[in-house]
C-alpha cells in the first residue's frame, strides 16, 4: 500500500563474526532491510520483493518469493515485539524461545543464565515482564534473542527504549556475539551502536549511499541534520497550567516491588521539568501519579492543591496532556488523521477548533503528509509522532511527555526541541520523562533524576548526577 519503494537495489553481504552497522534518517529503509534480513519479507510482513536473500544455506527470499524460513534472532524498536506476553516471569519470557525450539531443559538454563547476565538483568529474573518498565522490557526482548544464539542477530533501533549506560553496554555485546561465530547486523541511531560495527552501511532513501568505517559513517551528509522548519503550533485554547505537588509519595506494585520511595517534588505552573534517570528508577511511574492513572500506595499528590477525586480528575483530564511511552496504548482511528483528532473530539471542542488543532499538530510534527496512513503502518518513531501530534491537539495546560524522542533522528530531535520551545514560550507546564540528557540540557531549565525510586539531584541541568552521554545522533 506504500506510494513508493522502502528499499531499491541494496545489496550486502554480512559475514560470521562480523558486525555491521545500519545508520540513515528515519524512514531511509533501515526497517525494511532488518525485516528482510531476518527473511520475513514477504513471508510475514506483506511486500512486494524483488532480488534475493540467503542466510547461510536457506533462500529467504528468491525472485520475489518467500522461500525457506531462517533462525534469526530479532529484536525491534518497541519492547512490546520482543515479548511473547504469556509468561509469568523474566526467566520464562527468555526461556519462550529455547521451548519452541526444542532445546533440552539441561542445555536451557545456562543459555539463560548467560543472557540474563549479558543484559545485566539477574535481579529481573522472577518479576513478571509486564511489570518492568520500557527500558528493562527490551533488555528482556534482547536477552531473550541472545538466548537463542541464532546464527544471525538482526537489531532494529533496539537502543531506542534504553538508557546511555544500557546502550553502551548493548554495543559492547554485539562484538562478543559475533566472535561466536554470529553474523550480526544492527541498525540504530545511537551512536555507541553504530561504532560497534566493523563497518557501516548508509541509506538514504531507500538507496546504499555509502560503505564506510564507523567513524567516517557518522559524518555522512545523508545523516545530516535538516535546516530546522518552522514549528507551526500555536495555543488555540485557553487552559491554566496546574501546579503538581508530591508529598513523599510512594508506590509500590502488586507483588512488592517498590517503584517510588518517599519522592517529594513541586512542579509551578509554565515550568518545564525533566526527569531523568536510568531504566526501572521510576520515572513512567512518576508520570502516570502525575496524570491520576494511578494512585500512590502512600503520601499525596496534589493537583492545584487538590488530591485527586472524580471531579478534579475530570477537570486534570481536559487540561492534560499525556504522551505514554508506548505509542500503540494511544493511537485510536484508522488514519493519523484520526488518530489525533481523537482527544479533542472527546472533550466536545467545535468541529471548527478541531481542525484547527489537528492541522496545527500534523504540521508541528511533520506528519501532515502522512495524515491518511494507518498510525499501525507507521514505523515506531514516526508512531511516537502521531501520539504526540494527539497530545499537541488536545492544546492542554500540562504536558507529561514519556520519551519524546524516541527513535528520532537528527531532524526529528531538532523538531522535538523546538516544540517544546514553542510550549514554553506559551506557558505550557511541561514534564518530560527522557533518557536524552542532550534534550534535558538544551530543553528545560530544571533537570530531576531519579535513582531506584528517589529523588537524587533536583536543580539546573549541571545539577543532574548521571554523568552518561547523550544518546542521540
């Protein structure tokens, strides 16, 4: 159903133990050629396919036919790819794919072991994985592909959900795997990921622009920042920003596990905070207090002053707006257009504001091209887009953003910081949840960091204690 072709005469060839990295804007065919890698174009992902794929001795791919099926490893840019969703625990969810091929229980546990320990994620081994956040549920994904030691490992933006340390660490495994014989291939944004590769393929639309060494990859013109465009958003409704209070708020999920201890935090209205922190510190945790989808286990939070009860909630519904750091759990209608039109239409706003709120977050984040696409078809960065262009229409007084820049490339981060310049400079309050310490530095005024459910640095961005490199690039 695409206008056009996502990948044209690519050709590449990936060694055992050798790595490759991927790198190019969104939308330059990195999915694409990962999918058909992993020898699911056509026979999962429908497509139509010209050329060839082998993976050892199995045809993938002949003359535009699905062929033989091929054991790869695969991990994707949402967590939620990676997961069966049927296990009761982190140990089971990375056993799920040993079980289906048939690997002895005696062989299986030290295969596990190994991942779990390779992915820094031992202490995870008894929670259930809907219980983790984002971050710590693609760890379990990528675990669980290493456990299966495929023949060939194929990793799609999978640094996208991960904090610095995390990333670093995913780009120090991938050499190891491939002296085992592995052939690896590995498309991402990150910087740290694509330097891992012995080598670099660049695309641009679609196209091989070139085959460098790491190093050199990183300043080819087609992973070039854009001239910045103009950000389009402007306030249509008049919303009063809420002031947020937490009162040694604590949170405890079913099962024990403590995501929030004792934090106390005062966010004024028209100020713009980030949270920032390492995966599982609690900062989506945070979020969803903060919009009144959960409840603390104990102390207060308060909105306006106001514990929230239904009528405060009713009133922090319509003047909320929240960018969860899943895109999929938001995304309503059969079109982008859709999609985003979405929350104002439920707050009973004129058919007249609501166009004009759609057509202004559409352009604010460059999907008004796109507004007639299945927000399902999109890739994940272009997903997290039409989320947050939803939130965008909605024109609240309070952003809780999880994750803005998820997968985004160059342009896509300089889109995102001008955006939230465009809020604050409308007096928008503003909290974002964020590994990209970049986006915290040059972004907000007032960086917040949490570590294992505690408040342990609340002031200007110097102030912040994680000391990691920004993940974008």
């Amino acid at each position: 159903g695409a206008d056009g072709e996502a990948l044209r005469e690519v050709s590449l060839a990936v060694e055992a133990g050798e790595v490759v990295s991927v790198a190019g804007r969104n939308g330059a065919g990195k999915s694409t050629l990962a999918l058909a890698a992993a020898g699911l174009l056509p026979r999962v992902v429908r497509a139509r396919a010209r050329g060839s794929v082998r993976v050892g001795e199995r045809i993938a791919l002949a003359d535009g036919r699905a062929g033989e099926p091929v054991l790869a490893g695969l991990v994707l840019a949402d967590p939620a790819t990676g997961l069966s969703g049927a296990r009761a625990s982190v140990r089971e969810e990375v056993a799920f794919g040993l079980e289906n091929l048939g690997v002895a229980r005696a062989a299986m546990d030290p295969r596990i072991d190994a991942a779990l320990d390779a992915l820094g994620i031992g202490e995870l081994a008894d929670r259930p994985p809907e219980q983790l956040s984002g971050g710590e549920q693609q760890r379990v994904a990528i675990a669980a592909a290493v456990a299966m030691a495929a023949p060939l490992f194929v990793l799609d933006e999978a640094s996208a959900e991960l904090d610095p340390p995390t990333t670093r660490k995913l780009a120090e495994l991938l050499p190891r795997l491939a002296t085992h014989g592995i052939a690896v291939l590995a498309a991402d944004h990150a910087p740290a990921i694509l330097r891992a590769g012995t080598r670099t393929l660049v695309l641009d639309a679609g196209s091989v622009a070139a085959e460098l060494d790491p190093a050199s990859a990183l300043d080819h013109p087609a992973l070039a920042a854009l001239p910045a465009e103009p950000v389009a958003w402007r306030p249509i409704r008049s919303v009063p920003a809420p002031s947020i209070e937490l009162l040694d708020v604590t949170y405890r999920y079913p099962g024990g596990t403590e995501a929030l201890r004792g934090v106390r935090l005062s966010i004024d209205p028209g100020e713009a905070v980030a949270i920032v922190g390492q995966n599982g510190s609690g900062k989506s945790t945070l979020a969803k207090l903060l919009v009144g989808l959960l409840r603390p286990t104990g102390g207060r939070v308060l909105v306006d002053g106001r514990e929230p009860d239904g009528r405060v909630e009713m009133a922090a519904a319509r003047s909320t707006g929240l960018l969860l750091q899943d895109p999929r759990e938001q995304l309503f209608g059969r079109t982008v257009e859709a999609a985003v039109a979405f929350g104002p239409r439920n707050l009973g706003l004129p058919a007249g504001q609501v166009d004009a709120l759609v057509d202004s977050a559409l352009a604010t984040t460059g999907l008004a091209a796109r507004r007639t696409s299945n927000p399902h078809d999109l890739d994940h960065a272009a997903r997290k887009l039409a989320a947050l262009a939803g939130v965008l229409a909605m024109d609240p007084g309070l952003y809780l953003l999880d994750e803005p820049t998820t997968g985004q490339d160059r342009p896509g981060l300089a889109r995102a910081q001008a955006t939230i310049a465009a809020l604050r400079a409308a007096g928008r309050t503003i909290v974002a949840i964020t590994h990209d310490l970049d986006l915290a530095r040059r972004s907000f005024d007032r960086v917040v960091e949490l570590r294992a459910g505690e408040v342990v640095a609340d002031g200007p961005p110097g102030a912040a204690a994680s000391k990691s490199a920004p993940q974008g690039g």
